[in-house]
C-alpha cells in the first residue's frame, strides 16, 4: 500500500501557478528525490504535501503515516536563549510523548552534549542541519520530508550529511522525499526520482527518467554535468549552474 | 494597611510575576513594539469609560478585545503596510484616547496609580493572573516551537495562527492587569523591561524566564515602596513627582542599565 498518492496536484501563490498537474505517488522505504531548478516549485510542493500550503488536486497520506520534516533553512536569532535540547523536549510534550528518546537520537546524529547546551544560534551550519535531523526523527516517524538538507553546510559536511540521512532511514526503514540539488547522490541513494518545473517533466527511476536529454531539457543547455568526489573537486555528475 | 491596600499590593506583585513571564516569550517572538503599541490601544477605552461613567476596566478590556483582533489581522501579513499600519493606528489610538478623556483623569489614565481594590476585583485580578500562568505552562512548548520556526511547528500539528491570538490575548489580559496601576502609557515597558534584563543577565531559558518575572517583581516592589514612602522628592527648587507608574518603569530601566555591566550566567 502507497504511503502517498497525490493525483493532480496544483498550487497557486498570489494568482501565480507555481505547480502544476502533478501526479506521483510514495511505497513504504521508497526515497524519492525531487529535482528542478530554481523556483522551479520544490519547496512549495514540500509544504502542500505537509498541508502549509492551499492546493488543489489530491494528497492522500496513509492513516498509519508519522512525517518527519527537515526544512530547507532556519534563520535562527543568535538572540534566542534557546538549546535544541528545549526543542526536542518541546516536540515530545507537544506530541504527548516520552522524552525518553532524546539521548538515543541524539547520540546517532552525533550531536554531543556540548551541541545540546548551545543556544541556537550559535551552532555551525552542520551542527544545526544535524540537529535538525535530529528534530525531524523525534516521534518514529515513517517517512522524512527533507528539503536540501544539506543547503547551509560546506562540502565536506555536505558528504557527511547524506551519509547520516542514508544510514538512518536503512536503520529505521524510513520512506523519504528530498529535494536535493546533487545528482551523485540521487543516483546512489534515491529509488524514484521527480523531475519538476513548475510541471511533472519526469517521474520514475533514476537511471530510467534521468536521461541527459530529460536534465538538459529540466535545467537548460547551459548547464554542465559533474560528479560529486569526496575530494571536493568538480567530476562528472553534479549539477553546477 | 487596609485590607484593600494588601489586596492591591498581592495584585501588583503577582501581575508584575506573569508580565515578567509574558514579556519573555514577547521578547523571543520579536513583538516587544507591536506589544508595547497594543498597550496604547487601551486608553480611548478607559476615556469613553470615564466619559460615560463606567468601569475604566470594562472599558479598557474592550478596546483592548478590538486592538488584540486588530493586530493577529494585521500580523497575518508581514509587509512594511503592516507596520506602517500597526505605527498608525495605535498612535492614534493614543491621540483619540487624550482627547476623549477628561482631563481630570488623564494623567492617572496615562501613569496609573495605587489604587485600593475591593475584595470582588482583587479575586477577578486573581482570576485573570491564574489563566495567564496556565496558559505560559501549557502552551509554552508550542510557543517554543513556533518562535524558532513558525513552519516547523505547523508541520508538527501546531496551528500557528491559533497560538498567535491566544498568546495576543494573553498579552492583552497582562495589559489589563497592569493598567490601573501603570496607566496604557507604561504598563508596556512592565512587560517589556523585565524581559530586557532577563535576557541580558542569562542565556538558558529556564534562567531568562524566571530572571524575568524577578526583575519585574523587583521592580514593582522598589518602585511601589519608593512611591508609597516619598511620592515627591525636591531637589532645589525642582520637584520631582514619583508616582507609581513612573517609578516602577524607573527601577526597571535602572535594573537595565545595571544588567548591562553584568556579565551573562
């Protein structure tokens, strides 16, 4: 049974159609990655699927689903006298559940307790993007919504981060939607993947719908291809624009 | 004391407690103008009150009802218009109030004042504290949530909108609280000044909540013995009239300053 179905989907913003007609749907332990270019309507998507959003079309959720939500990116006040110790106790009272698994998520983020005494706004990029992951798997959930996860980390965190998200929903067995900017991971992690620009361009496995004619015609001719090393040099098969 | 004296005082203390508390999570949410505003909306009601000759507080209360609305309205929608709109209107809500009400009572309307409360008021005051420290304890997870980031808690379950009138309202009710005694001039800074020392001084939350809600009984407490013992002093031929708004904002702007030369616990 389809943890998600979504069947001609559309949102308008201001009287502007920002996405258009889409239909896909998500399986049990399925990773879908979302890939466009920019304003091509991922984010917005990401909040219809969660109901932030007025929309259109149909989004149906199975009764048993539990989301987890990593966001693209949080301005946090460096004023806030705030850990994300009180934000993950926070989502468990809010969610009326036990606290008792703060420690463990936390330690298989790797979030030390230093991280967790530090207010908000004084983390680094991959400390908060981290415990932001950490927020996100407090309350079991089934399937991860992640929105570039990886957007304020520098490169070498970058790797780190989706080695993190890839090891957590192996170990959890979580579905996930994640729009994600980098094709070597698409390729490596992602069971589906959706090709949007405004509209549904593509919607399928990796290797059968990303074809170089599919991304030249979803980011342009202009747009050279390279892989993503761990060196941090630019190989073939991630995007740069 | 007169009993109605003691009964005014335990009311002052306790609503200096939940201002302090209040005036933490309004300082986090980045609402200290908007709040401060809002108090102003109370005067054309407490004028039209004594104009016509009833209660300032059921008068107060309702303005207060509208400004509250007025404001989640305005909120909504987070343009330069908004705050345009919100300086404006609560501005003239101030002008409106002075001409509105009689001169007699403008200065006590604006400042506030020891005012011995009757047993009836002294239990609704009482009243009024308990729901806003309920609603702190409740829902103070929600707001935590939602003053990192609106988003994510909506997509917890969190509706975000909901919380924001509740907590207006709740400011709203503090106001009300602290009006007869501070005047809609100042009973703003009651909340906000506080909350400025409570941050200045810690940086965990549960230390700036309760540092907060201290500094505001200090404060409260200093300026109503300095306005009790001595509400005028004269230097030379000048006369200085601490009465008991002006001095309870005055103790807490100078807690302020001394928390400025501390170093964060």
């Amino acid at each position: 049974m389809n943890l998600l179905t979504v069947k001609h989907l559309s949102v308008e913003l201001e009287n502007r159609s920002v996405v258009e007609d889409l239909s896909f749907d998500l399986a049990a332990g399925e990773r879908l990655s979302i890939l466009g270019p920019n304003g091509a309507g991922k984010t917005v998507l990401l909040k219809a699927l969660l109901n932030l959003l007025p929309h259109q079309g149909e989004i149906v959720w199975a009764p048993n689903v539990r989301i987890g939500y990593v966001p693209q990116k949080i301005d946090a006040d460096t004023h806030l006298p705030l850990t994300f110790t009180d934000l993950f106790r926070a989502k468990c009272r809010t969610l009326n559940i036990s606290s008792d698994q703060i420690g463990e998520i936390s330690e298989s983020v790797g979030l030390t307790p230093q991280i967790l005494r530090t207010p908000v706004g004084h983390l680094s990029g991959g400390q908060f993007q981290r415990s932001l992951i950490a927020f996100s798997l407090i309350g079991n959930p089934n399937v991860l919504l992640m929105d570039e996860p990886t957007a304020s980390v520098d490169e070498p965190g970058e790797e780190h981060i989706y080695e993190l998200i890839n090891r957590l929903q192996t170990q959890h067995q979580l579905a996930s939607i994640m729009v994600s900017h980098d094709l070597s991971f698409v390729f490596r992690y992602a069971t589906k993947v959706l090709c949007l620009n405004r509209l549904q361009v593509c919607f399928g496995s990796p290797t059968e719908a990303l074809s170089t004619d599919m991304l030249t015609k979803l980011y342009g001719e202009s747009v050279g291809f390279y892989d993503h090393h761990h060196d941090h040099q630019p190989k073939p098969n991630s995007l740069r624009q | 004391m007169t009993a109605a004296q003691i009964y005014s005082t335990v009311l002052i203390l306790l609503t200096a407690f939940a201002a302090g508390l209040v005036g933490s999570f309004t300082l986090m949410k980045r609402m200290s103008l908007a709040g401060d505003v809002v108090s102003h909306i109370a005067l054309p009601g407490l004028g039209l009150a004594m104009l016509f000759g009833f209660n300032p507080l059921i008068g107060a209360a309702a303005a207060l009802l509208l400004g509250t609305i007025l404001i989640w309205h305005l909120q909504k929608s987070s343009t330069l218009t908004t705050e345009v709109a919100i300086g404006v209107i609560f501005t003239a809500a101030l002008a409106i109030g002075t001409v509105l009400t009689p001169n007699e009572d403008l200065i006590e309307a604006l400042f506030g004042g020891f005012q011995s409360l009757n047993m009836l008021w002294f239990i609704a005051g009482l009243l009024a504290v308990c729901v806003i420290l309920g609603f702190v304890v409740v829902f103070r997870h929600k707001l935590i949530m939602s003053l990192f980031s609106p988003e994510l808690a909506a997509a917890t379950g969190v509706n975000v909108s909901r919380l924001n009138l509740y907590f207006l309202l709740i400011f709203s009710l503090t106001v009300l609280l602290g009006v007869r005694f501070l005047g809609a001039l100042l009973v703003g800074a009651l909340i906000i000044v506080p909350a400025a020392i409570g941050r200045q001084l810690t940086h965990t939350l549960t230390a700036f909540l309760l540092t907060s809600a201290f500094a505001s009984v200090l404060s409260v407490g200093l300026g109503l013995t300095v306005s009790l013992v001595s509400p005028q002093i004269k230097i030379g031929h000048v006369t200085l009239n601490l009465a008991l708004g002006p001095a309870i904002i005055g103790v807490a702007t100078v807690l302020f300053l001394l928390s400025l030369l501390r170093k964060k616990v």
